[in-house]
C-alpha cells in the first residue's frame, strides 16, 4: 500500500510503511530475503573466518566488574572470556572463595534471554534482577534470596526503561508501563509510564502507584534513595519535548504519603542528580535550646551542562510535621 503524508502542504511518501507491522507474514517474508541475500555476501569473505579467529583471541581473556559491598559479602560479575553474559558471584571477605550467584547465560537454551538489571538490597538479603527477551525492551523483573540462591515467587510485568530502587530489604521502586493491547507488545508507543513501589514477597497487583503524570503521557521518570535511606529522589524528564535535562525532586523517607518537594522544578537542558544528603553536625548546647538545628536540608548535586559538569550544594527548609 502506498502511503503519502501531507505535512504542512508538502506530500513526503512512505513506501516502507507496511514494514511497521511486525506480525505481518509479508515482513516476516521481508526480513528472510534480507538475511538470505546479507548472508550471503558475508559468507563469500575470504578473510572473514580469520577476522574471527583474531577477535576471538583478543577478547578470551578474565574480566570483573567492581565489586559492592553488602557487611562482610562482596558482590560481582565475572567473564572468562567469551561467555555471551558475565556471571555473578558472591564472595565473604577479602580472603573467601567466590561462589556461583546468578548466571544469566542460564536464562534459555539458545541463548536470546538476557540480564536486563541486577540491584542489591541495603543488606544484600536479596537481588532484584531483571530479564529480557529477544532484545526487547521490556524487563520482567524478579527477586533472588541470597541465602538460597532462588527466586521468590515475585514476578513483576511490563517494565521498561528502568531499574530496582531498594528500600532497605523491604521492598523496591520501579517503573513499568500499562499493559499493552494484544499482539502490540513490540509496536506500541511508550507512553503513561508510572513508578510503583513493590513489597518483597507481595503480588504485583498489590505494589503501590507513586507517581504518574497522565497530563504529559511521554515523560518518564525514576525514584532513587539516597546511601543513607533517608531521603526518596525522584528525577523526571521529557526528550517530547525537545529538552535533554530533567527535574528534580524529593521527600523525606517515614512521613507517610508526603508529597515530593522540587529540588529543580522545570525540566530544561541541564541534567541534575543528587550525589548525596549532607548530614549535619551534632547541634550544640545553644542551638538545641533555641531549636534551631535540623530546620533544613542540604543536598549535594552533580548538574550536567552542554559544556561542563559541576557540583552544587542545594539548602531546603525542613517540612513541619
């Protein structure tokens, strides 16, 4: 079918179209003869074998990841070389044997099953790790008991663009998407994301909506807690509307269903994270009397720039409860 768009008078064809529709049998038949004839070329390469052979040798060699630290336990990914997904290990102080803690080469037989993200919880009781298939974007998400080194029975849906924010080992935010229609899992837009808070151990029916902004249904946004659990940062940006920073926002951990107070309140060009919640020195005797200490809150940032990276120290009055 030819299709022709009228964009402000100009008449602009699009005669690939019908390639959008990833269920149709004429794609699936597009994509053979593709392959048939992009196979074909490489296979005649006479030095292509060699190419190979070369890169395999340069890449066949023990690689790690830097390590977190849960008390005595240290957390790590590992590649001996040409594993097609790094391994997981978790070790008990600087001296202890490494042992097998998640292996995603494991996920499926032939190997299109992949880790889609890996967080450990404040103690490293759990991990909540993420799984994707065949490339795509969506995650669905589960949680691995350390102790044991199996599942729980969590499984979350539906979730993109996003990774496990731990409270504690109670639970995690998230972000996840509406479920979308029938045979549109891999066509539909991305819109109407919304962060959820999940309890370990509970359906995911039962995790508690956060936030959402159905007004602008191409933002996204994230929840993080900062090292010292007490404060819940929430970042939100909108590349729909031609800026590539973010806002930013907070509330104080314990205070129920507080609202989020903007550190940043429009999102623009610049990027701002939270690098950590400055704790306050011990109130001395006087202030203590006069109760004027903890009546404020700083927060240390880092704000990206299209030319330069610098910190920045943001003072908040403390909410009244």
């Amino acid at each position: 079918m030819d299709v022709v768009d009228d964009y402000f008078g100009t008449n602009v064809p699009d005669p690939y179209r019908w390639l959008e529709d990833d269920n149709a049998a004429e794609v699936t038949a597009w994509v053979e003869a593709q392959n048939k004839v992009t196979f074909g070329y490489l296979g005649t390469i006479p030095y292509r074998a060699q190419i190979r052979k070369r890169l395999e040798k340069l890449l066949n060699y023990p690689r790690y990841s830097a390590p977190s630290r849960r008390g005595q336990n240290f957390i790590f990914s590992k590649n001996d070389g040409l594993q097609n997904q790094s391994v997981y290990y978790i070790q008990k102080g600087l001296a202890g044997v490494p042992a097998l803690l998640l292996d995603p080469n494991k996920f499926s037989a032939d190997g299109t099953s992949q880790l889609g993200g890996f967080s450990v919880s404040e103690s490293g009781k759990y991990i909540a790790y993420g799984i994707s298939e065949g490339g795509s974007d969506w995650r669905d998400y589960y949680v691995l008991d350390v102790a044991t080194r199996k599942p729980l029975t969590d499984h979350l849906e539906w979730v993109k663009f996003s990774g496990a924010s731990w409270v504690g080992d109670e639970g995690f935010f998230y972000n996840r998407y509406p479920q979308p229609e029938s045979g549109k899992k891999m066509a539909g837009l991305n819109e109407y994301q919304k962060i959820y808070y999940h309890k370990v151990g509970a359906p995911q029916s039962e995790d508690k909506l956060v936030y959402e902004d159905n007004a602008h249904p191409l933002r996204r946004g994230g929840i993080g807690v900062t090292e010292d659990q007490q404060f819940e940062i929430m970042s939100v940006s909108d590349s729909s509307a031609g800026t590539r920073g973010n806002s930013l926002f907070f509330r104080e951990r314990g205070k129920g269903d507080q609202a989020f107070t903007p550190i940043v309140a429009e999102i623009g060009d610049d990027s701002y994270d939270v690098i950590e919640h400055v704790k306050k020195k011990q109130p001395t005797s006087k202030q203590r009397k006069q109760k004027t200490s903890n009546k404020q809150m700083d927060f240390s940032l880092k704000r990206t720039t299209a030319r330069r990276t610098e910190r920045l120290c943001f003072t908040i009055p403390r909410l009244q409860t």
